[in-house]
C-alpha cells in the first residue's frame, strides 16, 4: 500500500501516525481491530469497493502497511504472518537459474530456509559470505546473481555490513538488495535511504516490542517487487491476522521511546562485560572495540539492543550462566521490553551445522543478550550474579581435576 502524507515527518511522527488516521464513521482515534473475513460489495447506498476478501486485503493490516512502509521511508509494504513467511514470500520471486548472495551469518531460521528448503526445492544457488568484507562480496557476483541479502547486525555475531557501499557493488551488477533490518529495527536504521530495494523484518522482534506478536513484514519502493508480493501475499496465503496487525501498531507508536532505552541500557551492559573476568570477548556495535564499530556509527543513529559475548570455560559454564539469572529469562527472540537470554548454539543456530557454526565463531561459550528497557542497575547487577555463579562452577572444576589429578598443577 502507497505510503501517506507523513512523508516528509520526522521518524517519530510517521511511527505513531503514519497509515492512520480517526476513523471516519466513529471518529475512534485507533485503528480498529477489522475481524470481518469478507467484506460486502454492495450496500443500501451503493458499491462498496475497497475490499473483498480478509486474505486478499483487510483494513487493519492495511494500516500497518502503510505505517511500515513510511518508517522505513518506501513506499509499499506487505505484511506476512512471520518474519520467516516474509523471507520465504521473497524467495519465491526467484527460480532456478538465479543466483542469491547471502549474509554468512544470518538467523538460523533464514539460512535453513535458504539451503534446505530455497536451494533443494526451488533450485536457487546461493553463496553465503561474510558481506562485511566488500571485497569476497565483490568477488561473489555471477552473471545470474539476482539478490543480495544483507543482515546487519548479524544474528547472532552482530557483524555490520556497510550498506552503502555493498548496495552500490550491487547494483554494478544489476542486482537487487534486500535489507533483513530485524536488529536495527526501523528506528536505528534506515536501510533504503542507504540505496536498498527492499526492508525485511520480523516484526515479532522490536516492532512488536511486547512479546506477544509473531509476524513479519516486506517494504519497497520497487513496483515490479510489490506487485509479486501482492500477488504471492495473495496467491499463497500466509498473511498475518488482524489482531496481530493492531499490537504491531500498538509497538510502532513506541518504538522510538523504547529503542532510545534500549541502546542506552546496552552500552552500559556491553561496558561492564568488557570489565568482567569471566568474559573473553564482548561484541555489540557501539564499542569502539567492534571491528566495524565505525561503519555501524555512519550508518546506525543507536546501536540497539542486542549484545553477544563469549564466557570463560564452555557449554558447562555457559548453563550455569543462563540458569542462575533472575531477571534475564532463558528464551529465544529477542527485542522485548524484558531482558531476553539464549545459547545460540543449541538454540536459535542449532539447525545450522556444526561446521559452519564454527567458521562462524557459533561456539559453546557464545551467549546472545536481548538487553531490555527495565532499571539498568537491576540489569547488571543479574549479570554480576550469574557470572559470579558461572566462575564458581569454573572453579569448582578446576578443583575437581585437580583432585584427579596425580601430583597437582607442578607435580
Ligand atoms: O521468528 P520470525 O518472526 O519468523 O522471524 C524470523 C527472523 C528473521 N530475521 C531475523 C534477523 C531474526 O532474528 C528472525 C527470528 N529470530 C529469532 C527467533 C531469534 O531468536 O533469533
């Protein structure tokens, strides 16, 4: 759907008013949960015309499309009943013969989807490399490459990719760049002002914000790419209920408030790991010690929630972490108001093999953070706990080897 007249508002106005306005018979300043699955198309007072059928177009999601297609400054949107239905409807403009360059380090979901369902079934190629190095992007262009698929963040090593300069690599080779922008979200970063076609997210994550909605959404400004996903929306049928379309709403008119505290509470969490004598590495895009923290600074206005670190010792050490929190709950997903934590590993990349996992850095010691919007004190003092736990446990196994052991550490 066309985006509206907030156009040339400033982020935070097209969050809370794009796609909407009071409705016209009661004057309800929110959109209205549409539940009616048809739609009639004559009435007393004559032709009722635009809408048919829920599948085909329903007022509330229709709101959200819009709303979501100014937040990311395109100018259609096509929402989907998750973030992966969004990735597959996308997938399903390809074909055999074509050709898709692919982020390495993208959610595990969206690579098995790419190479166990995308590659056997619709004999699509893809090449899946680190597009934070231009130069291996470059050099992974074929005459059939149709798509570049860019997760920045990556999920979940958080490499950045410099979307500019990847999209004009791209378009060299005519070749289309969609944005999976599902870690920024569309306040700390705007994929298509940087040169993309197209804006993917899984809305169940920061646009959603509450963790109570699984839905995925699709934006361009490509008419040829809006009218297959129209039609694919159509055609295939997984699209989102209109319940689902209002709560992503709902989290759209606070993204910006909760973004804002999200960043901020990361960048402490992110500091103090840094300190900590149980964490090896720290990685999150605005420390100056991220390998791309300067692409992430030109092109991200926050840097978000999301933190990985590594934990001194392994998949021991790395339980007893994610089971002595109190405030960080074990979960997958992410970019909810509460503190979210996860083993990557066995959780959100466990169908992703075990090689790759490793290519990857997807070790047993990497613990994926979803740093929330509750009282920072609160949050670190969590962590200090739980890896206060983790080092004891460390501990407990040293001592216990060395009471295996025949002759001590010098013996
Ligand atoms: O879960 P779903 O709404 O289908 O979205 C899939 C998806 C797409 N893109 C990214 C970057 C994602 O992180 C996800 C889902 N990720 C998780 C569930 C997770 O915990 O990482």
């Amino acid at each position: 759907m066309e985006s509206d007249h907030y156009v040339n508002s400033h982020q935070e106005t097209k969050f809370i008013h794009s796609g909407q306005q009071p409705d016209p018979i009661t004057g309800a300043v929110v959109t209205p949960i549409s539940l009616a699955t048809t739609f009639a198309q004559r009435g007393p007072g004559g032709l009722y015309s635009t809408y048919e059928y829920s599948r085909t177009g329903n007022p509330t999601r229709e709101a959200f499309e819009k709303n979501l297609a100014a937040a990311e400054g395109g100018k259609y949107g096509v929402a989907f009943a998750s973030g992966c239905a969004a990735t597959n409807v996308l997938m399903a403009l390809y074909g055999p013969g074509d050709h898709i360059v692919t982020s390495d380090d993208v959610y595990g979901g969206t690579r098995r989807l790419f190479s166990k369902y995308s590659a056997p079934k619709q004999n699509i190629e893809y090449s899946f490399v680190n597009t934070s190095d231009l130069g291996a992007l470059e050099a992974a262009f074929k005459e059939n490459t149709k798509l570049l698929w860019i997760e920045t963040p990556t999920n979940p090593t958080l490499k950045i990719t410099d979307i500019e300069a990847a999209c004009k690599i791209a378009h060299n080779h005519n070749c289309l760049v969609a944005v999976d922008n599902t870690f920024a979200s569309p306040y700390c970063q705007s994929p298509m002002a940087l040169g993309a076609d197209i804006v993917v997210h899984s809305v169940t994550k920061y646009i959603g914000g509450h963790t109570d909605v699984v839905m995925g959404v699709v934006i361009t400004s490509n008419e040829d790419v809006y009218k297959q996903l129209k039609f694919f929306q159509n055609t295939l049928g997984g699209v989102p209920a209109p319940f689902d379309c209002y709560n992503a709403l709902k989290g759209m008119k606070t993204l910006h408030l909760r973004m804002k505290a999200h960043s901020k509470n990361a960048l402490k969490v992110a500091q103090f790991l840094e300190t900590h004598s149980m964490v090896t590495k720290v990685i999150y895009p605005g420390l100056v010690s991220h390998p791309q923290h300067n692409i992430a600074k030109k092109q991200m206005r926050l840097f978000s929630g999301m933190i990985t670190f590594y934990i001194k010792g392994g998949l021991e050490t790395s339980r007893v972490f994610l089971s002595s929190t109190k405030l960080f709950i074990c979960a997958e997903s992410l970019g909810a108001v509460e503190c979210l934590m996860e083993h990557p590993a066995l959780m959100t990349h466990a169908s992703v093999s075990s090689e790759v996992r490793a290519e990857l850095g997807i070790s047993d010691s990497l613990i994926r953070l979803s740093i929330g919007v509750e009282h920072i004190d609160d949050i670190i003092e969590d962590l200090r706990y739980a890896l206060a736990k983790a080092q004891e446990s460390l501990e407990k196994v040293v001592d216990d080897d060395d009471d295996n052991a025949c002759g001590g550490l010098f013996g």
